[in-house]
C-alpha cells in the first residue's frame, strides 16, 4: 500500500490512500498515516509542505517525489534535501554554486528513485 500526497488525481492503485497537500499539512491526519504501514510515499513537491514534516516521513516510509523532473529553488531545496538526506550537502552545494548541476543531480536521483520502486 502506497501513499499519495498529492492534489492532482492519484496515479495510484486500489488500495492506495490519496490525500491532499492541505490535509497531510493538516496534524489531525498525522496519527492515521503514522499508524499505517505504507511502502513507499509519492508525494507532490510543494513548498506549502513545511520541511519539518518531510523530516519525520522519510524516518519510516520511503518518499519519492511524484515528477520525474522537478526544479529546485529556494523553497523546494530543503524539502529535496529532507528526501535525500544522505545527498543533502551535495545537493545544497551543486544548487549554491550551478543551479544548473544541481537540477540535473536531482531528477538523477528522482529517476533512480523511480525505477527503483
């Protein structure tokens, strides 16, 4: 079973659990997707998500983001860095010095991510 965070229409399969952007922001929906056993989450990057939320999703669900390209910007790097923590300083230090390299570091790692999974 899967989780969707996403408020376009859920690519997903039956079974899956789609929820909005707002409602995963939303703590009263932060009991029902902790007490879930989900194999992967899709999620939308979004920079209404607050990164402290990321955080805690990739501490017990594999997170992969929905596009296969994204492009990073102030608001989405540290959402990014939360997914990949492991290629965070990479990630922040391609963006500051080539935003350029740093955009293809990152949809590396999505495309990686997704025919992993």
């Amino acid at each position: 079973m899967d989780l969707w965070i996403t408020d376009r229409d859920n690519p997903g399969t039956l079974g899956d659990v789609s929820m909005t952007i707002n409602d995963f922001i939303d703590i009263r929906n932060h009991p029902f997707i902790v007490s879930r056993k989900f194999s992967t989450c899709h999620v939308q990057i979004d920079k209404r998500v607050p990164t402290d939320l990321f955080s805690e999703l990739v501490k017990f669900v594999r997170v992969i983001p929905m596009d296969e390209e994204i492009e990073l910007t102030k608001e989405t790097l540290p959402i990014v860095s939360k997914i990949y923590p492991s290629r965070a300083a990479l990630i922040r230090h391609a963006y500051y010095s080539d935003k350029e390299s740093a955009n293809k570091l990152v949809n590396g790692l999505i495309k990686e991510s997704n025919s992993n999974g």
